[in-house]
C-alpha cells in the first residue's frame, strides 16, 4: 500500500502537471499546493481500507483474544492496536507527501513560506489521528470483515458528504444575481440578498462543524483554505479523544471469541 500510494501520488503530481502549464499559457499562475494537498480528499479511503482489514485479521486469527488471555487490559489492547494503525496511517500520509514532491520538478515551488507547508502537515497528522480513531473503533467492536469494511467505507463516504454540505453552505455568496431568459431575451437580474447565505452565530456553528469532521479538515486542505489551523488541530484531539474513549467503553463490553 506505501508503494502503491507514493506512486499514485507522484502520477496525481506529474498529470498535474498539464493543467498547470494550460493554466499558465492563459496567464493564471497557481502553484504547486494547489496540486500538492490535491489527495488529501481521498485519504480517508485509504485509512479506512487498512485499518479495517488489519484490525479484522487480528480479531479472525485470535490475536485480540491472546492479549487478553495472557492479562493485558481491555484498553491498553485497543490503544496499542490504535497506535499501530495511527503509524501506519503516518507512514502513508509520508508517501503521499513523498511523491507529491515530485511537483517541484513539473510545476515549481510552494508559493507557501516553509512554515505555512508545515502547518499543513500537521493538520493532514491532526485529521489522520481523527480517521484512524474513528476507524479502529468499527473495526475492533465488528467481527464480519467484510461488513467491516463495507461500514468503515460507507461512514467515510457519509461524512464526505455531510462536510460537502456544510463546506456548500458555507460558500453560498450573500448576494445572488445573475441574467436569465425573459420575453425572448437575456435580461440582467438585480443583486438580490441569497435566503441561503449564513451569517452571524449560524454561520460560527457550520463553520465549527466542518472543521470539527475530519473529512471537513481534509476539504480545507485540499482547497488550500485552512483559516484557522490552532482551531483545527484542537478539534483533531477532541474528536480523537472522544472516539477513543467511545471506543474503550464499548470494547470493555465486547464479547471476544
């Protein structure tokens, strides 16, 4: 999986690549985060995918069961199964960075100073911590590694979407106008206030909600939009902390065969 990923995202680099020199030829210049962070939107997949897989092996082949056998605790099982995962999660964030370097070769530099690549770096860390959490959750409390899998996909898919409706909302300009086809002709239409636009406290909430999802951080990664990487990185250890300790108290409950 670390050499499949680094080469896919050294191809998603170099295909890349093309778009930018067109882009360029019509006198818009963007630069290599754009296409850099571009995978960010799909990792989530590739957590879900391993973990699930990994975790359910160990349940299958009665690993889990043997460390409990032999005393070790319920929760000092389930975080030591975490932390493997979470490297393992690292360990393909680097391959993605890894082959997105390739970039600098096909596109050119960061138009980001160092200390803007590293922030973020450590919010892909914050929200991959946030992934792996959540998915050695489904993964150690489920038997079925088959419904395993389907469940940690289908949950990633579902919370792409939710961030897809907040980040939609969120984007929605306060004023709405336009031309459209009247009396045989195109007229232009006044500026009118948008019902859909958010503003005040509402707009505070979604805006805390999208960052809060993992998928939301992913989003604002691969957009290049992070606005406010402390707030991010704090909504990372809370939802990791949250699904953690939801974890534990359900796999303290856990009939292991």
């Amino acid at each position: 999986m670390l050499a499949g990923l680094l080469a896919v995202s050294a191809l998603s680099v170099w295909n890349s690549s093309r778009a930018a020199r067109e882009m360029a030829r019509m006198g818009i210049e963007r630069p290599l985060e754009f296409y850099f962070f571009a995978m960010a939107s799909v990792m989530g997949v590739v957590f879900a995918a391993f973990i699930s897989l990994f975790l359910s092996a160990e349940l299958a082949d009665g690993a889990v069961r043997n460390k409990l056998i032999v005393g070790h605790s319920r929760a000092s099982v389930y975080l030591a199964d975490y932390l493997v995962c979470l490297g393992a999660c690292l360990a393909f964030v680097a391959a993605w960075f890894l082959g997105g370097l390739t970039g600098l070769l096909c596109i050119g530099p960061f138009s980001m100073s160092p200390g803007e690549v590293l922030v973020y770096l450590l919010i892909a860390a914050g929200f991959t911590a946030s992934f792996a959490a959540l998915f050695v959750l489904i993964s150690l409390l489920c038997d079925n590694k088959a419904l395993t899998v389907i469940l940690s996909l289908a949950l990633w898919m579902g919370l792409v979407l939710l961030a897809g409706a907040f980040y939609d909302r969120l984007h929605e300009p306060e004023m709405s106008g336009g031309v459209m086809y009247q009396n045989g002709a195109f007229q232009e239409v006044a500026p009118q206030p948008n019902p859909l636009y958010l503003a005040g406290l509402a707009r505070t909430v979604c805006q805390c909600l999208l960052e809060f999802l993992p998928t939301g951080q992913a989003q604002l990664v691969y957009g290049v939009e992070v606005q406010a990487p402390v707030r991010q990185l704090a909504f990372s250890l809370l939802f990791t902390g949250v699904a953690l300790w939801t974890g534990i108290k359900l796999f303290e409950k856990k009939e292991i065969r």
